[in-house]
C-alpha cells in the first residue's frame, strides 16, 4: 500500500484555504463560538481565539467574520486587555450565540474536576459537561478539545457525523478505553507504524461516524470516510498550548469547508508548517502564542 495516498499534502491545504467573497460583509463568512476557559485556566481559550483570528487574517478576511469568545467575566476582562478581534459574552448568554453560530469550538481550558482548595472551582465540571452536552445536541459544526473529551462518555459522540474531537494520545486512550501504548507515534515511524495506529483511529471514527484528529508526532486524521497522516513538526510543539492553537485553526477552517476530515488534516498540516518555520528561526525557542502568531504567515504562502 503506497504511504503516499495517505499522506496530508499541500494540494488538500489549498482545497480547503477559499478566500471569502470579496462583496461579503461581516457576519456572511462565519460566525465561530469558543467556549473556553475557567476559574483555573486562563490561558487556553486565549491561545484558541489567538489562533483563530490568525487563520481569519490569512483568509484575508478579518473585517468579515465574527469570532465569540464565551468564558467568565474575569477572563474575558483579561483577554481584552491582549487581543481586540472577538466579541467577548459571558456563560449565561451563551445560548442565544450558540443558535447563531456556525462553528463552534469548546473544551480549551474548561476542568474535568474542581480544586478542593479552591471555592470557585466548585460546579466547573458540571458546567463542562452541560456545555459540552448543548453543543453536541446542537447539530452545529463543533470542535471538542480537552475539557469536553475529559467529561463526556464515548456513547455521547455517537452518530455526531459533524463532530471534530481533537485529543492526545491519553484523552483518545480516555474516552475510548485502549491501550494508550497502541496509539503511539514517532517522527521515526515507517509507514507501516503509523498504519497500525491509522487503522485503529479509524475504526473508532467509523463505529461512532465522528472525525478524530489523534495529535501526536504523527497527526492521524480519521473519518468515517477515511484517513490520513501528518507527520513533521518539532519538539517545541511539546510546550503546552500547541493543542489549544490547532483547535482554534480547525474551528476556524470548518466553515469554509464542509469535509471534516479534510479540515482536520488541513489544520494539521498548517501547524506544523508554522512549527517548522519557527524551528528554523529560533530552534525550539518559541512558545504556543508564537506559534499562532504564525499561522496567518502560512496561509497566505498557500494563497
């Protein structure tokens, strides 16, 4: 089998990267709903956002679209006071965004489980879940990361044709019950390695008819269609964070195309392309932010 009809390549990222109409106003090429963060984290959401105005820009389009960023009041207090690009709502008008929007992406930042230790904590996880819970019952175009994969169960994502779930290797392992050992990667990988990992990706996104972008040194990207791989990337992408950034590219790519598998394996290979071109500026001296910093540089070398 010919690792080459698997492979993530530059004529796939250029299918998905569609510059938006010219005469379009703002609203018409998208509205994306990011539902991040917590009373313990606030740096995630921010990453996802930073990465998602950052692929706008790219599609040369940021007067255009509308990204809402839904977090508690303190954080969005201290996001404002870092980026300028987003409308910022609290938790509990979150509902009347969700009916509006087109894409969504939750998770980034949300608890699993409260801090003894910390009152405000107390209730995160249910509100992780019940969040978690209304975007998937939405029908939306949705992106789960981190604290959404960490609360809900398999059996919720059954059948959720447009979801993207977006997990390292122990959140799959998690959700899935496997050997996290199993789902291994490495930048050494033959082919024939990284098929072993892709089939079983991809029996998984078939039996549950989701898409699932396995990050790890080797990105598999699996659908109920089919799968692919993206290798390269570096060992400054280890930082944390790096998960956050893809998250919000997928998110942002997902309403200019209607193939999860190919927006997940496009995102994919955009941030590695942006690992890489840190790599060769600075080595591994760069962080998650510079990263999405980044991104917008690739995009338009596509276009």
């Amino acid at each position: 089998m010919s690792s080459d009809k698997f492979l993530v390549n530059e004529s796939l990222v250029k299918k998905v990267l569609l510059l938006p109409n010219s005469d379009s106003h703002k609203g018409q090429n998208g509205k994306i709903l990011i539902i991040a963060d917590s009373p313990l984290f606030h740096g995630a959401g921010r990453l996802s956002l930073l990465a998602a105005t950052e692929t706008i820009i790219g599609l040369a389009s940021r007067m255009n679209d509308m990204v809402y960023f839904c977090s508690t009041k303190e954080n969005l207090n201290f996001i404002k006071k870092e980026q300028e690009s987003f409308i910022g709502i609290l938790r509990e008008e979150v509902d009347n965004y969700l009916k509006s929007a087109d894409v969504v992406l939750v998770g980034p930042g949300l608890m699993r489980e409260p801090e003894s230790t910390r009152a405000e904590t107390h209730g995160e996880r249910d509100f992780s879940l019940e969040i978690t819970q209304k975007v998937l019952s939405s029908n939306k175009k949705a992106v789960l990361d981190a604290g959404s994969l960490q609360v809900i169960k398999s059996e919720d994502l059954k059948n959720k044709t447009k979801i993207i779930i977006t997990p390292h290797r122990l959140e799959m392992a998690n959700l899935f019950d496997i050997n996290s050992d199993k789902l291994k990667t490495s930048h050494s990988n033959q082919f024939s390695d990284i098929q072993k990992v892709a089939e079983i990706v991809f029996s998984i996104a078939k039996e549950y008819k989701i898409t699932i972008l396995l990050k790890g040194p080797v990105d598999i990207i699996a659908s109920y269609t089919g799968w692919l791989y993206s290798p390269g990337g570096n060992a400054g992408m280890t930082k944390g964070g790096t998960g956050d950034v893809l998250a919000g590219v997928v998110a942002s790519l997902y309403f200019h195309c209607d193939d999860p598998l190919e927006v997940a394996s496009a995102a994919s290979f955009i941030l590695k392309q942006a690992s890489n071109n840190l790599w060769r500026d600075s080595k591994w001296l760069y962080n998650a932010s510079d990263l999405a910093l980044n991104i917008s540089k690739i995009i338009a070398d596509f276009l």
